[in-house]
C-alpha cells in the first residue's frame, strides 16, 4: 500500500525540484541577484546558481530512481527546509518585498508565510515518504497509473496554492 504514495510523492517532488532548476539554468543572472539578495551578500557568482540549479536537478533524478529515492527525498526535505527558513528569515528582516524566486523571474510573487508554509508542507510529504516502510510490492501497470495520477494531483494543488497565494497578494495591494 505505501508503495504508491512514496513513488507519487516522489514523482510530484522530481517535478518540482527539475522545474526549479530549470528556471534557474535559463535566468542565472537573475537568479544571481536574487539569491545574494537572500543572502544579504554584495555580488554572486553565477556559477553558485548553477550549483544549485545542479542540486536541484540531481535531487530530481534521485528521486526517480528506486536505489536512491530515500537519500533523494531527504534531500528535498532538506532543500525544502532551507528555503522555507531563507524567506522566514527574510520575512523577519521585513524584507516582504522580495521575490520568492518559485517559479522564476516572469512571476511577481513575494515570500510570504503562506509560501513559507507551503515549502514545510512538501518537506513534510518528503519525509512521510522518506518514512513509510516499503514491502516490495511488484510494479505493476496500475501502481504506475496510480501513481502518476497522485503525483498530478499534488502538482496541481502545489500550483493552486501558488496562484492562491499570488492573488491573494495582488487583491491585498502587495504588488
């Protein structure tokens, strides 16, 4: 039984953490200041976008791949904790205005505890996943289908919530 709940929320998490680096590959400079924004730095480097972008994008195939689904998930957990304590610390800062950087620059999202919040609800499901004990169930055509069709599902809630959050800030003047 727990088998299709950690490969769906594996699936949903590889989704997130590949979109993420993605966004990153394709707008490095802009991520750049972004992240030393965060950091309360002068100047990044590029190339430690790119470090990230790569973290993000191994997690991602970590996730996929049975042998190393568990060390995949934990490291999403972590990730995912990290950057929920980056926009906390930020929100503490009184930095509200900055973006949050979830979805790359066309958004115009800021942090917020809601995002903040969001990112502990996923590492909450990574380490769920990461905890369910496995029994070695046979894949299967309907394990697979199940599967995928769970991950759907929490993709479209986490892009639900995104958008709530993001008409939330425009209704309330944010932007």
């Amino acid at each position: 039984m727990p088998e299709f709940l950690v490969i769906s929320i594996a699936l949903f998490l590889a989704w997130l953490f590949a979109t993420a680096g993605m966004h990153k590959l394709r707008s490095p400079a802009w991520y750049a200041g972004l992240i030393s924004r965060y950091l309360d730095v002068q100047k990044l480097s590029r190339g430690l976008v790119v470090v990230v972008a790569i973290s993000e994008l191994a997690c991602a195939i970590l996730l996929l791949l049975n042998e190393t689904r568990v060390l995949g998930l934990v490291l999403a957990a972590i990730l995912l904790v990290a950057y929920a304590a980056l926009m906390m610390l930020q929100l503490q800062r009184g930095r509200a205005d900055m973006n949050c950087g979830c979805a790359g620059p066309a958004s115009d999202t800021t942090i917020s505890p809601g995002l903040v919040y969001r990112n502990l609800v996923c590492a909450g499901l990574a380490v769920l996943a990461a905890t369910l004990p496995l029994q070695g169930a046979e894949w299967s055509l309907a394990l697979l289908v199940t599967s995928a069709l769970v991950s759907l599902f929490l993709a479209l809630v986490y892009i639900a919530c995104e958008q709530l959050i993001a008409n939330s800030q425009r209704f309330s003047g944010a932007f």
